[in-house]
C-alpha cells in the first residue's frame, strides 16, 4: 500500500476525550471513529488489525473443532420469550418494533437463536459433539460506554456455542475452548490469564474470564505469579484426545486465579507474599458451561444411547475482538505509540522514502517495496513528500514492527536503515540483505 493513497487520517492533537492510552492512540492513529455514543466506524488501519486478530480466532476455533456460521444482528422477541430472557434481560437490550409492530431486537448474545437452529436439525447424541460459532457484530445498551471500543456499545464478539449429550460431553467441550484461548491470546503476542469467573445461580466451577493486566483495567484481579512464566501448549497439541487437554486445563486452573467476585481471601493469605499479583485486569474473553438453561425449555433434545430423550447440556464461549484491538495496545505501546505484536500488525513493515523524487532513493524504495510486496510481505510505502520527523513519528504512532528507512546519503552506498519499532534498534544494511532478512 502506498501512503499517498491509503486513508489514514492522523491526528495530531491528543482527543480530550479519550481517558486511556489505547482510546487515545486508536483515534491519534486514525483506527476508528466515533460515530455516536460507544458506536464506531473502523477506519482502514482499524480494520486491518481487526481483520488479523479475527484470522488468529477462526483458525484457533476451527483447529479446536468449532464450525463457523453467521447469524443475523437483528431477532425475533419470541425465541427470547421462550428462554424466559425476553423480560429479564432489561434496559442493556435494544428492543426495536418493525413495520408490522413485531417486537425485535438488536442480539446482545445469541443462546436462544443458536438453540433453535440446533433443535430445528439434530436429532441424536450421534451428531454430537457439536459447537458452532460466529463473529458478528452484538449492541448491548452500557449505561458506561467509555474508553473507546474497549467497553462500546456496538461490538464485535466472536461467540460458539457447544452442544453434547451430558456434563462429561460438556466439560471435554469446555476443556477444548479454554485450550483454544490459550492458544489465541498467546498467538496475538498477549499474555491473558484464566481466572475463575462467577457461575452465578448455575454453580459449579466451569467459568473463566480471560484476562490481561492492565494499570487501566474495569476489574480487579489476584493470581499467582507463575502464569507469567507459563506457555500455550504447540499447535501439534490434539484437540482429539479428550485426556490431553483436560491435563492442560489442570496446569492452567492449577495456581491461583480468581477475579474479585471469585476471589478467596484464605487460599489468597496461605500464598508466599512474592507469588501475590493483585492488579487491574480487562476481560478479552469469557468461558462458560451453563448445562441445560436453555436447551430445557427451548426443547433442544436428542435421543441417547439409551433410546431416551436428552436435553442437550451447553456451554458458550465469548471474545472481544474489537475490544482485543484496545487490549493490546494497552499491553503494548510506548511514549511515541503503538508497538504491535508481530501477529497483529497492520502491515508486516514500512518502507520510508526520505526524499521523494530522488532518483536513488525512489529505486531503492521501489525494490524493496516491489520485492518485499511479492514475497508476501504487507508493505506499507510512505512515499509522501512529508518531514522527516513527521514520518518518523507517524511510523511510530502507527507501530508497524519493522521500519526500512532509504535516505540519500545511505542509498548512494547501497543501503537503508533498518529500525526495529519495539527495541528502537537500528542498522544499516544493504538493500539486497534487507530483502533477504525480511522477504
Ligand atoms: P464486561 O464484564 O466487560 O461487561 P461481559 O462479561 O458482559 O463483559 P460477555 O457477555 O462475557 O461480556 O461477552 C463476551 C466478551 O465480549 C467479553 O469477554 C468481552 O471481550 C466482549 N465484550 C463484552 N461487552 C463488551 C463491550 N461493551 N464492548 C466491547 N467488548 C465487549
Ligand atoms: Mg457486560
Ligand atoms: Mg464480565
Ligand atoms: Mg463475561
């Protein structure tokens, strides 16, 4: 892509509006734009991270053995009625009445719909395990919506649903996602923790949020400092062997975890001070088996072995990924902007053309972009007449990991500068090696 013809409208006033550093740099980096209270456009960089983080979750829900599907925005009152969740559910759901005075309304979750399409097809345990998934967009109503599209009110979530014939079903289920997370989160470049989440009147010890410390974040959270050092299992891990990945369920629910309506002073107390991580968190994701709830009432059953009819027992599986986009910049990011994890960046790295219509420099920069542009790379080339120093900054504020500078004085030997964003390292190379190292 070329900068003189992308839309990437920087700002260079800091927004007073903005109360965190990734609301601040989403807008400053011309990510997003908003459109009225917690609703947003995504700007073309906005949506190109967006489109990475959402790519790391489909393959990570598909290798765990999740079937992607998508469901409308927009439904019908009645399948909420039956859940019983049409009147309880109060003031966070936009209900909306159509042309015909039907009551409608704007998903802010999506079990009874995923559940009338299950009990509408399968019919037996045979058919089971099942777990379809969505990304699409929910409106839930805040009465806070703030800090960006960290906490909106129109927001993406990508949410699966599983289906099985009993809890033993449901809990390999929940193993499989809870592994898939893991492996998700750590993909993104960020370290999110599982922590024991409220079940509420469901019971049973089968929720975690997913959370990444932050100085910034809505909840407080305990857990052991071991997690810093832990690792997602390889993506060889076998999502088949039901034993496999409930031992690594156990190393992970293992230490400490719990956020504050979870959290268990006396099993807090008994833990050496130096193990003790009290912080703020944000939840990026959310796991949670709820059995019967709507499958029961919904009348979503399938015949056992048994020959009888089951209710079938359910789990769902949330994540955040328009709130994930804030979540790592607030993980990841210095004084000059944001720094993106390699599996996340909007463009792999920047070509910086120093003096436009240079003939040396223009060559050079046309090689590595032409060059690096084949071998797959996603090359952002700033072929702006703009400052240096407000291409250094705009290269910066955007974060892109690798920036390949072609001055006039390096280019004449035969070489560009090569800026690493996070380490703020920088070498010369000539430009033959930097299509090598990169390309
Ligand atoms: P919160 O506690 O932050 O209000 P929640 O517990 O209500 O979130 P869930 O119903 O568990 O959210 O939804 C699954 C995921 O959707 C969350 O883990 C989060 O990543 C994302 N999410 C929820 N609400 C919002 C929102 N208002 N804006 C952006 N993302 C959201
Ligand atoms: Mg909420
Ligand atoms: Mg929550
Ligand atoms: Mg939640």
């Amino acid at each position: 892509m070329r900068l003189s013809r992308f839309f990437l409208p920087i700002l260079k006033e800091n927004p007073r509006e903005a109360e965190i550093v990734s609301h601040r740099l989403m807008l400053r980096a011309g990510m997003i734009r908003q459109q009225s209270a917690g609703i947003f456009s995504l700007l073309p960089l906005g949506l190109k991270v967006l489109g990475k983080v959402n790519t790391i979750i489909r393959e990570e829900q598909n290798r765990a053995g999740a079937v992607e599907i998508l469901m409308p925005t927009i439904q019908s009152a009645d399948l909420w009625r039956e859940s019983g969740r049409y009147d309880d559910y109060g003031k966070e759901m936009l209900r909306i009445k159509d042309r015909h005075e039907r009551d409608m309304l704007y998903g802010p979750t999506n079990e009874e719909m995923v559940t009338d399409i299950f009990r509408s097809y399968v019919r037996s345990y045979k058919d089971l395990p099942l777990n379809l998934y969505h990304i699409q967009w929910k409106f839930r109503d805040e009465v806070r919506p703030r800090f960006g599209v960290m906490r909106g009110r129109e927001f993406l979530m990508k949410d699966a649903y599983s289906f099985d014939l009993d809890y033993e079903g449901a809990r390999a289920a929940y193993n499989r996602m809870f592994v898939a997370y893991l492996r998700t989160f750590e993909r993104m470049g960020m370290k999110a923790i599982p922590m024991r989440a409220d079940t509420g009147p469901i019971g049973g010890d089968l929720s975690h949020e997913f959370i990444i410390l932050a100085e910034t974040g809505e909840s407080e959270v305990f857990c052991h400092a071991d997690f810093m050092s832990m690792s997602a299992p390889g993506a060889d891990v076998d999502f088949t062997n039901d034993a496999e990945i409930a031992g690594i369920v156990d190393q992970w629910t293992t230490p400490y975890a719990a956020t504050d309506e979870m959290h268990d002073e006396a099993a807090w107390d008994a833990l050496p001070e130096s193990a003790r991580m009290n912080a703020r968190g944000i939840e990026v994701g959310h796991i949670f088996h709820f059995g019967t709830k709507y499958s029961e009432p919904m009348g979503a059953k399938v015949t056992g072995p048994d020959g009888k009819e089951h209710p079938v027992s359910m789990g769902s599986y949330g994540i955040g990924p328009t709130r994930v986009v804030a979540a790592i910049i607030e993980a990841s990011h210095d004084e000059n902007g944001i720094i993106w994890p390699d599996a996340v960046a909007p463009f792999n790295l920047s070509v910086i053309n120093m003096k436009p219509g240079n003939e040396a420099c223009d060559a050079a920069s046309e090689k590595l972009y032409g060059e690096l542009t084949a071998a797959g790379l996603d090359v952002l080339y700033d072929d702006t007449d703009r400052s240096a120093g407000q291409k250094f900054a705009t290269h910066d504020l955007i974060g892109i990991p690798v920036q390949l500078i072609a001055g006039p004085r390096g280019v004449a030997a035969g070489e560009v500068e090569v800026k690493n964003r996070r380490t703020g390292e920088r070498e010369m190379m000539t430009i033959d090696a930097a299509i090598a190292r990169f390309g």
